[in-house]
C-alpha cells in the first residue's frame, strides 16, 4: 500500500489487517562516571590521538560497581514511560536487548519488571549482541501489530565495562555502559515501523564472543586464568564486515519501503566506530547532514548504542513527528539490522 507521502507501507501489503506500531516514547540513561582517552593512556599503551583518529571516541561512561544492567535499564524504561505519558501497570510486555544480564538466570527483563514496578507485564531477554535493539523492536512490534498487546517496552542495555579486558588496548578503548529504551504502541496517526530486516551469519561467530561462562566453557579457575571470560574481537575483520552487513541491510530497508536516501531525515547507526559510521553513509548515498553520531561521548554501548542515540535525536529534535529514520546496527553473532521508521 502506498501511503499519501508516496512511500510504501510494506507491513500492509498481503492484505495484512494488523495495526500499525509506533515508538511513542523514548529515554535514556548512562551512568556518570566518564572514562576520558587521557585517562586510558595511563592505563594501557595507547594515545588520545590513535583512539579518536581510528574511532572517533572521547570518553565513554563507566556503570558504578555495585550499579547493574539492570538498574540502567529501569532508568532507561521510567524516562521512556515519561516520555511517552504511560504508567508501569499499562505495560504489557518488557523485552530487554544485552549481553551483559545481571545474571546468566532470571532474565534481566524480569528484574527490570520488579524495578519499576510493570506487575502485568511479561518479560524476556533477547541476544542478538549490538544488533539487539533492532531486534528487540521487530520482535515487540509483532505484538501490537496482531493486537496481542497494546504496550510493549523494549530496551537496550550494557555494563560492557564488565566483560572488557582492560588490559587490551585493542579492545578496551571502544566500549562504554548504558541504556535506552522505546514504548512501543500503536497510533493511528502515523505508519510508525514501516519495515525491519534483521540477518545473522553464525559462520563468523568467532570474529567477536566472549567464550567463557557458557556451556561450552564453564566457569573454572582454568578459564578465569585463560581469560576466557572476556570479550574478543578481530577488529579489521568484524569492520569489514561491519561495513558491508550495514550497506546491505539499510539498502534493503529502503528498498522494501520504495524511499530514496534523500527521503530520510535522520540515519541512526550503531555507535562503534565513526569511520564505520563515514562508509556506511557514504555507500548508501546519505549527505554527513543526516546522520547522527554520539559515540564520541559514549563510545560503544552494544545493543544500547541506537537506543541512547535515537533519544539524544528526538531529544535535541533532530528528529521531528512525520520524519522519516533509519536506523541501522550490526554485531556479534555476526548480527546485523536496519529499521525504517515515520516518527
Ligand atoms: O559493535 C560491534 C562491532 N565492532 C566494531 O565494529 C569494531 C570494528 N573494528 C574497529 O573499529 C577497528 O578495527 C579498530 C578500531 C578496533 C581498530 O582499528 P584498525 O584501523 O582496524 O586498526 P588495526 O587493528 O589495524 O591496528 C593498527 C595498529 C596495530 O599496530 P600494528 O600491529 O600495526 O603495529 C594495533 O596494535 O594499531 C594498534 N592498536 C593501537 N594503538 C594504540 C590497536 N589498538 C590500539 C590502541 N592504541 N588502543
């Protein structure tokens, strides 16, 4: 179906009779602690000079010790309830996006419900790494669409801080904690969700894990030694790949609903690294004008990356009712993921 502003609907084409879904409110928490490039320099060999000319991070926010994934994500989710004007009893499902939970069991998404008090709703985790967020909104979309719910709070949240090796220069200057969260509803005033295509390549796994504290290597004092427990990445692989998923899935977003990259207002990719951030936006013909970058001050939250970046946009207006946006991530798993939203 093509809507009255010429784009298409793709979620109302098959004679598909479900309703729209739109985020009708967003918010965000990091914690206050800053972790400056200065500060770094003192603790591994690196330089403020390599981190922002290889990635364009400043600093990143640090969770405090006893602050949990799940603390950040309660605060997230009561901004986005502010937000969007709805109280915890109207919520009916809460989805939570990490791969830093509280706990390997209950979900974190369970211990969010206790926190700010949603005594109705369902809850479940969901790992889809940095592509989680994207996910999370397709899979709460699917609820409101087929009037299973009417209230769906999804969220993005990470103490990464807690599985970096803060001995490896590779790695420990890219990534930071926080959370962002979405109320998804529908309003009928708005196409909100036009499309979201998510993909996965699990042969490629390895580029980025943390292999420890699974069922493949349990907990052990062996593997505490072998420093299993900490995230691993090959980082030339995982941006080259990086690159490529993120071109292909915002081409194939646009591409279903028939929008030109001019159409969009505001492309929100994931957060990891601004010269990742440069490609992608150059391969698919978006002016620097549109895109929206705050990793300088976060660094690499994962699955909260868009979810802090799409409220600081809607926050700051660079987003505005009737724009269209993109949002585009990609992570471990190989996961990646593009969104096409009429705000
Ligand atoms: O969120 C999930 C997705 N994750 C990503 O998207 C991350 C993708 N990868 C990247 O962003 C980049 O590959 C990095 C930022 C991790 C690295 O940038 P690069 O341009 O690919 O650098 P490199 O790995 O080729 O390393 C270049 C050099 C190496 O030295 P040698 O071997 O050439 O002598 C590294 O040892 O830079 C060295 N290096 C550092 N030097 C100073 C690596 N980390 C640092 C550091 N400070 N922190």
């Amino acid at each position: 179906m093509r809507t009255s502003k010429g784009f298409k609907n793709p979620r109302a084409q098959h004679g598909f009779q479900g309703r729209t879904c739109s985020i009708v409110g967003v918010g965000a928490y990091v914690p206050e602690k800053i972790l400056t490039n200065a500060e770094l320099e003192r603790m591994v060999d690196t330089s403020d000079e390599w981190i922002v000319s290889r990635t364009g991070i400043k600093e990143r926010r640090l969770a405090a010790e006893n602050e949990t994934t799940s603390d950040m994500a309660s605060l997230a989710a009561m901004r986005a309830m502010q937000n969007a004007n709805i109280t915890p009893d109207q919520i009916d499902l809460i989805i939570v996006a990490t791969l830093t939970p509280d706990m390997m069991f209950p979900s974190t998404a369970c211990l969010v419900q206790h926190k700010i008090g949603a005594r109705r709703s369902a809850a479940f985790d969901i790992e889809a790494a940095c592509s989680g967020f994207i996910y999370a909104l397709e899979i709460g979309q699917q609820f409101i669409m087929t009037r299973t719910y009417n209230t769906v709070l999804v969220i993005g949240a990470e103490k990464l801080s807690t599985i970096v090796d803060w001995t490896d220069r590779n790695t420990c200057v890219l990534f930071g904690d926080g959370a962002g969260a979405a109320i998804l509803q529908h309003r009928p005033d708005a196409h909100g969700l036009l499309t979201a295509c998510m993909g996965a390549e699990g042969d490629k796994a390895e580029l980025l894990c943390m292999p420890g504290g699974g069922s493949k290597f349990p907990t052990t004092a062996e593997t505490v030694a072998n420093r299993l427990h900490y995230l691993r990445m090959d980082g030339k692989e995982t941006y080259k790949n990086a690159v490529t998923a993120m071109v292909t899935a915002g081409q194939e977003a646009l591409r279903r609903c028939e929008i030109d990259i001019s159409q969009i207002k505001c492309i929100i990719p994931h957060q990891a690294n601004r010269r990742i951030i440069d490609a992608v936006a150059d391969r698919l013909g978006a002016k620097p004008e549109q895109v929206f970058i705050n990793l300088e001050k976060y660094g690499n939250t994962s699955a909260a990356s868009v979810a802090i970046a799409l409220e600081e946009a809607v926050r700051t207006e660079r987003i505005k009712q009737g724009d269209l946006v993109l949002l585009v991530v990609f992570g471990a798993g190989l996961t990646w993921a593009a969104a096409v939203i009429e705000w």
